[in-house]
C-alpha cells in the first residue's frame, strides 16, 4: 500500500509563497501519477493540481492556475506543489494523493485519486 506524507504548510501573507512536498512510500513511486487537493470546512475537497509520471503531463485547476507548480523528483519518492501569489481563498487544508498508474485521467477529479495523504494546512492571512 502506497503511503503518502505531506510536510510545508503553515501561515503565510497574501502575495507570499509556500512550497508543499510529499514522500511516497511502499510502491513504485515513478508508476504512479499524483496530485494534490485542496479541501476547506464545510467544503467539497477539489482538485488542485496532477502530474503524469515523468512530469511531462501537468493539470491545474483554474483557480490556481498561473499562480501554482507542480514538480516531482522520481529518485526522491517525492512531489512538490509550488505556491506564488497566495490569497486568502487559497486557505485550506492540503492533500497530496496518487493515482494507481502512470497517467491522470483528462478528467481528472478527486474521485480519480487511489491514495491519499493525511493533509497539511495552509493560511493565507489578508
């Protein structure tokens, strides 16, 4: 069973940046595409961000679009979610998560994601 750690949240100002990562463990890390969520209280968990297994496919969400990267390093078991220009709609609590197999779908949406992190937080203060 694939086991996912996210590590990087914390508080920030509007305008600043955070990076988020997340070890993998107990699979073969390049099989597998991943992403991450995003979820607020109350809220649906949404998509955020994926990326194909050798990083040559990416996809984000409108919203962070521009402002967001997402990266991967094979050989470190590990993704990166890459956060500039942080507003406060940016809050919420942050999931990376996987998909079981090298490509996400066209359409992928939360219920595409196979594992799942424990989540870390992000604040965005105005």
């Amino acid at each position: 069973q694939v086991q996912l750690v996210e590590s990087g949240g914390g508080l920030v100002q509007a305008g600043g940046s955070l990076r988020l990562s997340c070890v993998a463990s107990g699979g073969t890390f390049s099989n597998i595409a991943m992403g991450w969520l995003r979820q607020v209280p109350g809220k649906e968990r949404e998509f955020t961000a994926a990326i194909s297994w050798n990083a040559l496919s990416t996809r984000y969400a409108d919203s962070v679009k521009g402002r967001f990267t997402i990266s991967r390093d094979n050989a470190k078991n590990t993704v990166y979610l890459q956060m500039n220009g942080l507003k406060p709609e940016d809050t919420a609590v942050y999931y990376c998560a996987g998909i079981r197999g090298p490509y996400y779908r066209d359409n992928v949406k939360t219920e595409s994601f196979d594992y799942w992190g424990q989540g870390t937080q992000v604040t965005v203060s105005s």
